[in-house]
C-alpha cells in the first residue's frame, strides 16, 4: 500500500468492522514485510496513526515464527493525532520466518469507554520495521 511507505500525511483509512465474537476487535490489521536478512541482531517495527474518537485502546503484537503465536508489543490509548510508536521485538530472529524471511505485526483496535463517534476508526501514515544484522 503506497501511502504506508513514508511519513508524508498520506493516510491507509481503516474502519471499525462487525465482530461476532465481543472479545475480538473490532479493527484489526495485519502488516507483513520481508527481510534481507534470516539472521538479525535487532528489530524495530515502526508505526505512525491516529484515530478519530478518544476512548480507544490500541495493541500491537509481533508475530512469533518459531511458535506460530502472537507476541503482545504493547497495550495503550490509541492516539487523536499523529503519533509514532516504535517497539522493539526481543530475541529479534523468532519475528522473521525461516526461509521466506517475512514478518508480521498487528494493529488492533477497540473501544474502553464512550467514543466521540460511532463509526470509529483510524488513519494509518507509516509502517515499517527497522533492522540491523
């Protein structure tokens, strides 16, 4: 998606879905990339959003290979304006898939109070990861 490459206020818009399941979130969102390289010594995963209604909570995972899990990043209040989160994926070879070297992270979304709107959602600007073998 060309608008997730660079910082440049050229916004992915992602909006609240239907879930049957009131555990799930009701956005979620999955990035995947490649790297150069099976053999890492660090790995950032880069992301820059907003939402459009306060009391919405964000979580970010990474996705473990070796376990076929989903690794919890973090947990906080979805941002009202443009902030940049950047997490760092521990033992950072398990994040990259032996072989294909793919990588995966996910972005999900849900209400922990009232929200401003009812159609709630959330306008991504940047994604990427960092790596250095």
């Amino acid at each position: 998606i060309p608008e997730l490459g660079a910082q440049d206020g050229q916004y992915y818009v992602v909006g609240k879905g239907v879930v049957v399941n009131p555990s799930e979130a009701p956005i979620r969102v999955v990035f995947e990339g490649v790297s150069r390289w099976s053999d890492v010594s660090k790995l950032k995963f880069n992301l820059r959003h907003k939402v459009n209604s306060a009391n919405l909570e964000q979580t970010v995972e990474l996705f473990d290979w070796t376990t076929g899990t989903w690794v919890l990043a973090t947990t906080n209040a979805a941002p009202l304006a443009d902030t940049t989160f950047t997490l760092n994926g521990p033992n950072p070879d398990r994040f990259i898939e032996a072989g294909t070297k793919k990588m995966r992270a996910r972005l999900q979304l849900r209400t922990v109070g009232p929200t401003t709107l009812s159609d709630w959602g959330t306008s991504i600007d940047l994604v990427n990861w960092t790596l250095n073998p």
